[in-house]
C-alpha cells in the first residue's frame, strides 16, 4: 500500500504534526515502506501459534504473599486533623 503525499499531510493534519515541505517526499516514501512491510507480516498464518507475553521459557519467581508490616489502625488514625468513624476526612473539593 502507498501513501500519497496528500495523504500524509492529512494525517500530519490530524495527529498534529509538522511535516515541512522539503522533508514531505522522504517522511511519505518511508511510511509506505512501514505500510508495506506492516502488509508483509500480515500474510503470514500465524492460526495454531500460541500467544505469548515473554519469548523465553521462564517462569516468574514469586514471592509468598504475606503481610510485611501490619498497620496499627488507631496509631495511623490519631495522626489524622479530622476523622469520623475510623475513616479521614478531607474537605470538600467538588461541588
């Protein structure tokens, strides 16, 4: 698929970029050659491939879950200026 240069400059229009006219020919032949090889990777059958989030075969170490420093409630609470109800509150910041 080529891109034309009017093409380009509608795009550049949208995305709110600034293509000058003399880097307009070299920007337009090298986004058709992106849509190109963006075309070529599309005929590929890729049906049966499993996806993936990592090439490698690994698996993540993980951590046991587990508490590492339990919050005394009423000690993080008698800091607070204002509560109610074991929750702070915070003035009002939307009408």
């Amino acid at each position: 698929m080529s891109v034309t240069s009017r093409d380009l400059e509608k795009m550049a229009l949208l995305a709110r970029l600034e293509i000058t006219e003399t880097d307009l020919p070299d920007v337009t032949e090298r986004f058709s050659r992106v849509l190109s090889l963006v075309n070529e990777l599309n005929t590929i059958d890729t049906d049966g491939v499993i996806p993936m989030s990592n090439p490698h075969d690994m698996e993540q170490r993980l951590r046991e879950d587990s508490i590492a420093h339990p919050s005394d409630r009423e000690a993080l609470m008698a800091s607070a200026p204002a509560q109610q109800d074991g929750y702070f509150l915070v003035p009002k910041v939307i009408d």
